[in-house]
C-alpha cells in the first residue's frame, strides 16, 4: 500500500493529468486495507458456564463462552457470534460458531446453567421486548412485557442496565424505564378509567445525556419465571436504580441508586456523580446503606458476609483514582480495603501499584472462592494489569502480565482474561488462581488463537515514559511522568522509503489509550503510518496526583506534553519516520488537542482530522450534557445552576483553540455526529466556518450519529475521509 502512494507523489510532480486515475486507485486501495483489517472480530464478551472436575482424567473441564463482535460490511452494522470452547487439561475444543440476533439486548445463564434469560426485541412487532427463558432441554417460556404493561424499555447500557437471576433460578431481576400513560393532546378525551395526561405531549423530561438519552426514571423490576409475575418497586426522591446484585438467601437485591436532583448530568463516563448503594426486599422496602460519594460495581461475596464496590468522591474530574471498599452484611460496617493512590504503591515482590480506575467498573463476578480475595484489572501507566487484593490482610499482588490484560469473568478461582497489545488482536485466556500467597505462580492458557495482522507484524511497537523538561506551573507536578506507545516499525527494511507519523492524543481528558489492539490503529498503519499515543498529564493510570494535575491547565501542560512526545518519536526513530510529514488525529478532547497542536507548530503538522473536537470551552458551558467538564478543566469548581462571570468565560475562551484559530495553517478535517450530546456539534459547526474565513482547507462530514462515532457506516466513512486526508497532504507536504 505504501508503494501506491509514494508512486502518486512521484506521478503528480510529473503528469498532473493523472491525479484522477490515481486518485482513483488510493480509494479503491484504502478500502481494501480497511476491509482485511475490519474482518479481524473482537470479544465483546466472555464467561466460564462451568467448571467441574473430571474424575477420570483428574483434570477439570471447563466450559467457556465467547461472543464475538465484527464489522458487517455489507449490512454496515455489527454482526455477532457465539462460539463455546471446552478446556480439558491441556486441550481446548472449539464448537462451531453460532450467530447471535441483534435483537438480543440481554442474556444471562443461570448458576447451574439449567436456563439462560433473554431480553429481545420483537421482530414483527417492532420496538416491542420479550423475556424468553430457555431450559437445557430446549423449552422455553416467553413473557410479553409490552402486554404485561408493568414498565417501559428495559435498561441494556453499560451503567443501569443488568439481568440477573436468583441462587433458586425462580426469579430474574433488571432495570427498566418507569411506566407512563402516554401523553395526549388537551383535544384527545381520555378514555373511561385511565389517568388524564392531555397536554403533557411536550413536557420536557431531563436524562442521562450522551447514549442515555431515552433514560429519565428507572424502576426496579422483579420477574417470578414460574407464574410470571412482574413487579416494578421504585425508588423515592429521583433516585434512579441500576447495576442490581442479588443478595444473600434471594430475600433482596443490592443496588446502586444515582441521585437525579436537581437536575441530571451526563452519566456515561463520568464517574464523579453522586450515587448510594440500597438494599431492597422483594416487597419494594429499601434502605439506603451507603452514601456520600460515586458508588458503583456492587459485588457479593460467595458467603454473603460482605459487598464490595468501588468509591470515588463526587466532583472535580470524571474519572479519578477510586477505592475498593468492603461493607459487612448485615451489620454495614465500611471498611476501605485499597485506598486512593496519589503516585506509587508498593505492593508485593517490590512492584509497584498505581491505584484502582475502573473506567468500566469492575466484572460482574470478581470473588474467589474463599470469600477473602478478590481479582480486578487496573491501568499501570499504559498496560492493563490483573491484580488480586486480599480483602482481609490487604496485600495486593500483580500477577505476570505482557501486554494488557482484562479480567472479565471469575468462577469457582478460575480466571478469564481478555488479552491483546496494540499490534495483536484480542484473545481470551484462562487460568486457576493459586491458594493465598501462590498467586503470582498463575499460569494463563489460550482458549482462543492467536491471531496477527496480515501484514503488521506483531513486533511493530514500543513503549517508554519521560519527564517533560519544560516545568509544570505547580512544581509539585513537574516529575510527573509522560507515558507513549509507539505503532510502526522501529527501522526500516533495506531500500524502503520513510514512514509518515500520525500523533493520536486520546479524549477524556481523564482516561488512557492503553496497549490493547485497535482495528483503527491498525487500518493506519497497514497503510504505511507510524503513529505516537501519548499519555499526557493528566491521564488514568499515574495515580491521583497524574489526574490532579491537568484541571487549570489545559492546552498548556497537555499540549505540550503531546508535542514533546512527538518530537522524541521522531527523534527516537529518526531513520523511519519522515519529520516532513507528522499528522494530527484525535476525538474529543483529543480534537481539542490537536486543534491546539496546528495553530501552536503549525510548521510541523501537515494536516488534522478531529472527531467532535471542543474548541470553544465558553460555548460549551451551557448546551453539553457535562458542564462541569468546562468548569474543572478550566480550573473552576462547579455548583449546579453556576452561571459563569466574565473572568470564568475569558479564562475557558484563553485555554480553547479557537483563541488561536488565526495561527492555523494546516488542512483540518472535522468528523461531526449531529446527535451529540456531550461536544455539540455547534463546536464543530463554528470553527468550520471560522477556518473558512481564515482560507484555511477546511472539511466537514455531518453524521447521524452521537459521540464516539462508532456506527459502522460513520466508522468506515470517518477512517477511510481521514486516510485520504492525509495521503491527499502527505503529498503536497512532501
């Protein structure tokens, strides 16, 4: 692929009549690349259904299922499939494959593994869900949820929604939307019996924000699958349940309540919003038994003597280090069990241990079996790692680990990891926890292959940290560390020409691009780049102090920790990267940075694709779901209904890119879903036509999409736009 676009750069300085046909051929070859990259699936999700000893060979059997998610592009959609594997000692057996409708929004199995629980969506009668229970035999029972008429849409999401059943297998318990009498014209009469809602047709009713649009008062919903039974408890004062566990003996659920009042925030990645851990009966009685912070991944021991669950203070940044905290049940005493890390940790065989940021909670079964330790993953600088705490004595341990590794279920002491680093695609291992003090002798097994990159050899990475030399405005901050990962090759086969460099800040700004395989990543680089990810102040994965240290200073200390990452990349591997072509790509507040980035060096980088880049701060403070981003990044604390003064205003108008708009000088590419929430797409809008007016090559493309861009048609249309984007200035750079 790289030879048809060195031998464009050589055809247009020559023969201008032929930009069309080679124009032509780059699109025809983009697409193939993308399509060999875009078949590679990847684990959406995993779980052990069993594990038994196996008296005849000694060895235990378990049971191991998989569902894979993968790029239909003929459909433009996402296909999924379920494959099962049996692990007997050495030997894994694969099932076939089977796929999976897309009209499943949830499944779970039961502890025995004698029924498994669906939510659906009906294909006849659109829109409408169904429970069907599947016994091991093949039987089934459906339930109708719209004829039953207990509640609204059932809750799939990633931050209220769960399915889950009983120790008994007679109950399953999730989250749904309250149920309400469909509003009316003041001209329509109600009808004998029903509850008068004329003129409630455009009642504003607040949510979630960003993906929770359709999420405005959740309920309780308790489904007895022998008589069929539905009942819908709610919870008082706004507070809206999600993430149900079952409690000890099936008398109740634990449940995590997020406090509504007085108005909603946009939830989805924010884990700075208040939220109390209830317990409930099965009568709707409930106490609140935890508050005071963001509570969240609520989990049981085996023996029901104690819940665990992450706590993270309400406020300041969206993601932030988080204690692991161990309340006794019944008598509710709280006990913290690993505390907020501001830089380091020692923990055992001299590691070291940068704290607990579960960005996606923690797996839904994390115990072992002794009810005393406990198995999560967290971010060291830029590697996921598994850990197991002792919830009693507190000893972390780190278990071996080479690139990243996701602990996503735990039964009976096994352990199911998700494995990949950034040049290998996602593969599940297994392996048996170790008794106490043992753990670190953990061996994993492949349940899956391993798969590579046609093309990208698996070596083609690296990774280091630095400190940047130029000081921190608060002094305290100066030494902490820069992390970056670099994709490409680290010298070049004999005759091969220089490679472009694409630098690829990450959003948040409090999160991390950590070494995990990305099919984007890998698109770009079969394609001929190199591409930087760094780690910025500020970023997860550093401890508290890491994340503290940006909110005040962005676009200065972000900013020029990203370019200072970039120029030791090309430094670094000054005999494969071509100084004359760097590139700018980035999302969110990586657009912000990249916007910053084109107008600080404009001498440097050649051109810019930003998906739903901020670039007004002010702009923002009052139409995002997440106002209090621009607040806190801006250096402000935020009160709900906080109207900025002027000095606020000037200080987030300083620190955004549109402040420097007339030092822009690159081609910038704006990637837009109109149905965002959190950057409204005015951000992109303005500053389009503000470059316009400037002269500079300016791009937009309007999807019917939200934040992330991550339909498939918006996904294939956006990284496909921003190649060309950036073969179209490679060549006119070079």
């Amino acid at each position: 692929m790289q030879r048809i676009f060195s031998s464009r750069r050589r055809i247009l300085s020559i023969c201008p009549v032929a930009v069309r046909y080679c124009s032509i051929k780059m699109t025809d070859g983009v697409i193939e690349v993308f399509k060999e990259v875009a078949q590679i699936s990847e684990v959406k999700k995993a779980k052990i259904l069993n594990a038994s000893l196996n008296e005849e060979t000694g060895h235990h059997d378990i049971s191991v299922q998989v569902v894979w998610s993968c790029r239909n592009l003929t459909s433009l959609e996402r296909s999924f499939t379920s494959t099962d594997y049996l692990v007997q000692g050495e030997k894994v057996i694969p099932f076939q494959p089977v796929p999976v409708s897309e009209n499943v929004e949830l499944s779970e199995t039961s502890a025995t593994g004698k029924w498994t629980a669906f939510v659906v969506t009906s294909e006849k009668k659109k829109g409408e869900q169904q429970v069907i229970v599947v016994n091991q035999d093949g039987s089934m029972k459906t339930f109708d949820l719209e004829a039953a008429g207990k509640h609204g849409k059932v809750y799939a999401d990633g931050e209220f929604g769960c399915l889950e059943w009983s120790a008994d297998e007679t109950m399953l318990v999730y989250v749904a939307e309250k149920k309400r009498v469909k509003p009316t014209s003041f001209t329509t009469r109600p009808k004998s019996g029903e509850e008068d809602s004329r003129g409630q047709e455009f009642t504003f009713r607040d949510d979630w924000g960003e993906q929770l649009l359709s999420k405005h008062q959740s309920v309780v919903c308790f489904l007895n699958v022998q008589s069929g039974e539905i009942k819908c408890q709610e919870l008082e004062d706004g507070l809206c349940p999600g993430q149900l566990v079952w409690a000890p003996g099936d008398d109740g659920i634990f449940g995590v309540a997020f406090v509504s009042k007085p108005y909603r925030l946009g939830l989805l990645y924010c884990h700075n919003r208040e939220s109390k851990l209830f317990h409930m009966d099965l009568e709707g009685n409930y106490s609140i038994i935890e508050e005071g912070g963001n509570i969240r991944s609520p989990c049981v021991s085996p023996d029901g003597s104690s819940i665990m669950y992450l706590f993270s203070k309400v406020g300041g940044p969206h993601a932030k280090c988080a204690q692991l905290c161990l309340l006794s049940w019944p008598n509710k005493q709280k006990r913290v069990v690993v505390d907020v890390v501001h830089r380091n940790q020692e923990i055992e065989d001299g590691k070291s241990f940068k704290g607990i940021y579960g960005y996606a909670g923690l797996p839904r079964r994390c115990w072992l079996s002794d009810s005393k330790r406990f198995v999560f993953s967290s971010m060291k600088f830029d590697n996921i790692v598994v850990y197991v705490v002792n919830v009693e004595s507190g000893k972390i341990t780190e278990l071996t680990h080479t690139g990243s590794h996701q602990v996503v279920d735990v039964c009976d002491d096994w352990v199911l990891v998700n494995f990949s680093y950034i040049c290998q695609p996602t593969q599940i291992l297994l392996g048996y926890i170790p008794q106490q003090g043992q753990e670190s002798k953990l061996k994993m097994k492949e349940v899956t292959c391993r798969r590579e990159i046609p093309g990208v050899p698996n070596h083609y990475h690296s990774q280091w940290t630095f400190i940047n030399d130029t000081p921190h405005p608060d002094p305290k901050y100066s030494d902490v560390p820069v992390s970056v990962i670099y994709y490409g090759p680290t010298s070049l086969e004999e005759g091969a020409v220089k490679r472009p460099l694409i630098c690829w800040p990450h959003g948040g700004p409090h999160s991390v691009l950590t070494n995990v395989y990305s099919m984007a990543a890998a698109f770009f680089v079969k394609l001929g780049f190199s591409i930087v990810f760094p780690n910025y102040r500020g970023s997860l994965g550093f401890g508290e102090d890491g994340v503290n240290c940006l909110p005040g200073y962005c676009g200065v200390t972000d900013v020029s920790d990203v370019h200072k990452a970039t120029i030791e990349c090309l430094h670094r591997f000054s005999e494969v990267l071509d100084e004359s072509r760097v590139f700018l790509f980035g999302g969110s507040h990586g657009g912000f940075l990249v916007t910053h980035l084109a107008a600080q060096y404009p001498e440097l980088y050649k051109a810019v694709s930003a998906r739903n880049p901020v670039t007004d701060i002010p702009a923002m403070a009052n139409v995002s779901d997440i106002p209090d981003w621009t607040f806190v990044e801006s250096g402000y604390a935020y009160k709900p209904g906080q109207v900025p003064d002027g000095e606020t205003l000037g200080k987030m108008l300083a620190i955004s890119p549109i402040s420097r708009i007339d030092s822009i000088k690159a081609p910038v590419l704006l990637l837009v879903g109109k149905n965002d929430a959190r950057v409204p797409p005015s951000q992109s809008l303005n500053f389009y036509k503000m470059l316009l007016a400037r002269g500079v090559e300016t791009e937009l493309h309007l999807y019917d999409d939200c934040h992330p861009l991550s339909k498939v048609d918006t996904e294939v249309d956006s990284l496909i736009h921003t190649a060309l984007w950036f073969h179209k200035h490679e060549c006119t750079a070079s």
